[in-house]
C-alpha cells in the first residue's frame, strides 16, 4: 500500500469511527465491521443490518489460521478480493469450485444448484477451514445441512446479499453451534465478504507481530 493510499484508508476508518461514534462490537469485531463499512460505504452494517458474531468466531478463525487451514468460498469474485499478500504469508491455500465444469454438470443431474454443489464439492477442505460466502443463500443454507451432517468448519463467514432466501439463510445460520458471522436482513455482497475475510487476516498478523 503507497503512502497515500495509506493515508486515505486511515482517514477513511476515521470518519467511520466519528460517524459511528458509540458501538457494543469488541475491540476485535469492531475492526472487522468497519473494514464491512469502508468496503460498502453503508453505515447500515453497524446498525439496523449490523454483523452478528458467534462467541467464538474470532477464537475459531485465528486457530484455523494457525494451523494453515483453507479458505473456501462460494464465488470467484470472493476468491479474487482476499489478499494475496496476507495468504502467502500466512500460508493459507483457497478453494472456489463454483466455476468447476464437473460442478455444473452433476448438478444439473441431480437438480442442485451449482453453488449448492460447489460446497459439496469442497467438503474436505471445508473441514477445519473458513467458508465464506457473499452471494449465494443456496450455498449458505446447503453448508448448515453438511454441518448438520458432521461437516465441522471452524468459521462460517455467511452473509450472502438478495431478496430471495438471503435473509432466511442468515437467520439458520445464527441458530447453528457452528462459529459464524453473520449479519442481519437483505445486504451483503462479495465487498463485505472479503472485507471480513481480510480483516480477520489482518487482525491475526497484527497479533502475531505483537
């Protein structure tokens, strides 16, 4: 990141602060929930839309990164906004098949979305990895079913945008046992899936040079 581009970003998270003011996040989650608000410039994620997290999200996607897990999400444009840098370094490897041709092929067969198939697909790495998934409800409510099947990711990064099913799948996604974070209602989107997946990246490399 350029000097400038520096400064932009930190007077960006300063105006997000002072607009915000007074919040119930932790010192940790407060991070990941403005990194959502610069992305999307919706104030809204802080608020009526505002993230949930799982008591152990944080805990459960630090140790996961730790022990170099893989991080699976549900489309491309997920995959291409992680930075590159922080899995290098971190040593994290990713996996999206929602473009595998096989993918597309069995689930016209069997009647399933390609998204739903997609996480069948990745279920491997999905164990002990973080999911995360920005565009597709399907993909989200068919990852509750494969955790309610034994599956056991150790972050489920759901916060999927749209008017059909969006909403409902974040809804079941808060009533699982399974690390989550979340948000409330309609909004979300790649930008703020990414933006929470580099932001928990972030927050781990700080913690590990402190």
């Amino acid at each position: 990141m350029t000097e400038r581009a520096f400064d932009i970003e930190k007077r960006s998270f300063e105006i997000i602060d002072s607009e915000v003011g007074q919040h119930t996040y932790t010192s940790l989650q407060w991070p990941i929930v403005r990194r959502v608000i610069h992305a999307t410039a919706d104030f809204d994620f802080a608020g009526k839309s505002g993230l949930l997290f799982h008591e152990n999200a944080i805990d459960s996607a630090f140790s996961a990164i730790r022990n170099k897990c893989t991080i699976v999400t549900d489309v491309d444009m997920v995959l291409a906004a992680i930075n590159k840098k922080s899995l290098s370094d971190l040593g994290l490897k990713t996996a999206c098949y929602i473009s595998d041709k096989s993918v597309a092929e069995e689930a016209k067969k069997i009647g399933k979305t390609r998204s739903e198939m997609a996480m069948r697909h990745a279920s491997k790495e999905i164990e002990g990895g973080i999911v995360v998934i920005g565009n597709a409800p399907t993909a989200l409510l068919e990852i509750i079913t494969m955790c309610k099947e034994g599956v056991k990711p150790a972050l489920i990064i759901g916060i999927p945008v749209g008017f059909v099913s969006a909403p409902e799948s974040k809804e079941a996604l808060a009533q699982t046992k399974v690390p989550f974070i979340t948000n409330i209602g309609r909004k979300g989107g790649s930008p703020a899936a990414s933006s929470i997946i580099n932001a928990l990246l972030l927050l781990y490399q700080n913690q590990r040079r402190e």
